[in-house]
C-alpha cells in the first residue's frame, strides 16, 4: 500500500514538471531581466488634433465639389481665391439675380437650404450665386469688428456678378445679414436693390440692440423673415425690429413670419412665395 502512495505521489511531480503545472511562484524579474527581455517602445506620434469646424468644412467642401464642380466660379480676393456657386436661370428673361451668402465653417445645413432655394428661383428665371465666406471658428462680435472683417471678401463677390439681371438681392441670415447691415450703413459695399435677411442677430446685446437702427436706416427694399426656433439673439429685438417697419409704413419694406421647419420642401417653396409676392408688391414683376 506504501509503495502505491509513493509510485502516485512520483508520477504526479513528474507530470507538474512536464505540463509546467507546477505551483511554485515564477522568478522575480529584474530591471536588467525586462530590458533584455522587452523591445525598446516605439515612439508613438500624436495625431494633430482638428477642430470640428475646420473638419467640417473640410468635408462639406469635398462633398460640395464632387457634386457641383461645373458650377464653381472661383473668386479671387486679395491673396485668397473664394469658390462660389453660380447658376444661370433656364427661361429666356432673366427677372433678377439673387446672391446667397453663408459662412465658411462647415454649415452644411444652411447650405443645403441655399442650395435647395437657388434650385426653386432658377427654374423660376433668376440668376442666382451662393458665396461661402471665409472664417475662423469666431463670427464679428461687435459691429466695428464688422466693418473690416468680410468688407474685402464681399466686394470682390460682388464685382463677381454679372450686372445683366435688371435688380440684385442679397440674402443672408444671421450674425452675416447683421454684418451685411453694418457694412451698408458705413457705405462699404456697394447697395443691391433689396436686402433679404433671416433671423438676424449679433451675439452680442449692445450692439444687437443697434440691429432696428440699421435696418430703419437701410435705404433700399428690405424683407425680414423671422421663425419660431430662431435664436433667441433674433428674438430678443424682433418685436422692435416689427415695430421700427411699421413705423416707417413703407411698401418696399416688410417683416414676415415663416413657419414650418427650416430646409424642407415646403419651407423653400414658401420663402419663395414670400418674395415674389414682395418683388410684385415692390413692381419688380
């Protein structure tokens, strides 16, 4: 019977030592161990960090390109060459030509809509432009940050446009309609026939304050679309901003209310009957 223990107890050690099962803790590994044992670590560099702004607009702009490269009009301003889109109106008389103005940081959404409005108006007889400013991640503030900040930009888009069509009309939304208002009134751009401008705001409450002022002091045909999800900047003096062109009780002037949600079908076939209605009240049609 001792012997059976024994011959077990043997076969078992032996059977730890071959599998490597055996119980004991491994060796201690030493500094001068791992650094024979390990490879040197690479260094591994770091990606360079791009913000979402500039990612988007990266992306927009490739999407944009691919789809309307025969409609690309190249701008140059200065040492900067602006892409513009420009569409010609498919009937034989043109009524009037319409310049879209976004911000170049990736609102893909908003031009979408321009893109989606100038498909409407051209099929109708308008010409149209939809320019795409160049900006960092920070829009002007204040309106004396505005005068210098697009002024170049825009006048080189401007002197873009063929002057054919027998009106002009800027439309723009925003914190860029509120610039555009700052740079009329300093006399540095050059006044279209009408001014369109969407939920006009600047982010900041002394000067969006000035907005009514502007507008009341902007010499020519003026529309005023606001919305019920605006930013609150644009709701913050929309009631003025009624008031001021009530005030002024002129035809070629007007404050509307869109409703509905931005950037469908049903939204830009009603900006569309919105100022065409106004061009006949005004006697452009």
């Amino acid at each position: 019977m001792l012997v059976l223990v024994y011959l077990l107890c043997t076969d078992l050690t032996y059977a730890q030592t071959i599998t490597g099962t055996d119980t004991q803790a491994p060796p201690t590994s030493t500094a001068e161990n791992d650094s024979a044992a390990t490879p040197p670590k690479e260094e591994v560099t770091q990606p360079a960090i791009i913000s979402f702004f500039g990612l988007q607009s990266q992306r927009f702009a490739h999407d944009v390109q691919r789809q309307i490269t025969d409609f690309i009009l190249p701008v140059s301003v200065g040492e900067h060459v602006l892409n513009t889109l420009q569409y010609q109106a498919i009937t034989p008389r043109v009524k009037a030509h319409i310049l879209f103005i976004t911000a170049g940081f990736g609102n893909s959404a908003q031009m979408q809509m321009y893109l989606e409005l100038s498909s409407v108006f051209v099929d109708a007889g308008y010409d149209t432009m939809i320019a795409t400013l160049p900006v960092g991640e920070e829009l002007p503030a204040t309106l004396a940050d505005a005068s210098e900040y697009w002024a170049e930009a825009l006048n080189g888009i401007i002197n873009a446009i063929d002057n054919a069509s027998p009106y002009s009309v800027v439309y723009a939304s925003g914190p860029i309609a509120a610039t555009l208002l700052a740079l009329y009134d300093k006399q540095r751009l050059p006044l279209p026939n009408a001014l369109v401008i969407q939920d006009v705001f600047f982010a900041q409450n002394d000067e969006n304050q000035k907005l009514p002022g502007l507008i009341e002091r902007f010499p020519n045909a003026l529309l005023d679309f606001s919305q019920s999800r605006a930013n609150r900047w644009s709701n913050a003096t929309l009631k003025t901003r009624q008031q001021t062109i009530r005030r002024q009780n002129l035809r070629q002037k007007t404050q509307r209310h869109l409703y509905g949600m931005p950037i469908t079908g049903k939204q830009r076939h009603l900006i569309y009957k919105e100022m065409t209605g106004w061009f006949n009240r005004i006697g452009w049609l």
